[in-house]
C-alpha cells in the first residue's frame, strides 16, 4: 500500500511540474513530466493537461486522442471544448472515445493463462 502511495504521489509531483512548465511555455519538458505522470496514473487531468501541451505544440490528432481518453475516463467539459475547437465533430467524438477505451483496456489486459481473453474487462489495483 506505502509503494502505490508513493507511486500515486510521484505522478501527482510529475503533474505539477509539467503544468508549471507549461506555464513557463516550456512545452517539450511540460510533455515529459505530463508523459511520465500519465504513465503512472492515468486521470481525467493529467490526460487533458497532457492534451493541451500537444495541441500547442501542433499535433491535433493526438491531441484529440488524448481528449477522447480523459472523456473516456470521466465527463470533462475542458476536454470536450478543446476538441470542438480542433474541429472534431460531435459525430465523431463518441468514435474517439470509445477508440480511447478499446487502446486503454488493450494496454491493461493481461492474459492470464491459455487461451483467448474472456469477453467484458475489469480493473484492478494490485498491491
């Protein structure tokens, strides 16, 4: 439990300074520390800060992948207004999410055994 703590505060520690260097418009060290935080924990902020950074740095469709995965994680209105911005249609914003929850669930599973993977997904914390 000490070790998922100390995970969780490190990614929080990684999030703050990329949003600090974003601030400073220091956009390819704010892109490593979001990176690195996400990698640890994935949540509705970092994923959108993350989004933001790569959306000045003039990668719209990651970008909008990045908004598709924080809607996927949790309703953020931010993420839906930065991704009509780049002109992604409503149409397709419920393609992209739902894209961002099949690369999400792809990126977690693991196979447990022979065999195929059990239809339907499920999360856990292992400590």
């Amino acid at each position: 439990m000490a070790d998922t703590r100390a995970s969780w505060g490190l990614s929080w520690s990684w999030y703050a300074s990329g949003l600090a260097a974003y601030e400073r418009g220091d956009l390819a060290t704010a892109e490593r520390y979001l990176r690195a935080a996400h990698s640890v924990r994935a949540s509705v902020e970092i994923v959108r800060d993350l989004g933001k950074v790569v959306e000045r740095m003039e990668r719209p469709l990651e970008a909008s992948q990045l908004y598709a995965e924080a809607l996927a994680l949790g309703n953020d209105e931010e993420a839906r207004s930065h991704l009509a911005a780049i002109r992604v249609r409503d149409g397709k914003i419920d393609s992209l999410i739902a894209d961002a929850r099949q690369t999400r669930n792809d990126r977690l599973a693991v196979l447990l055994g022979k065999g195929e993977l059990p239809a339907g997904t499920a999360e856990a914390l292992i400590l």
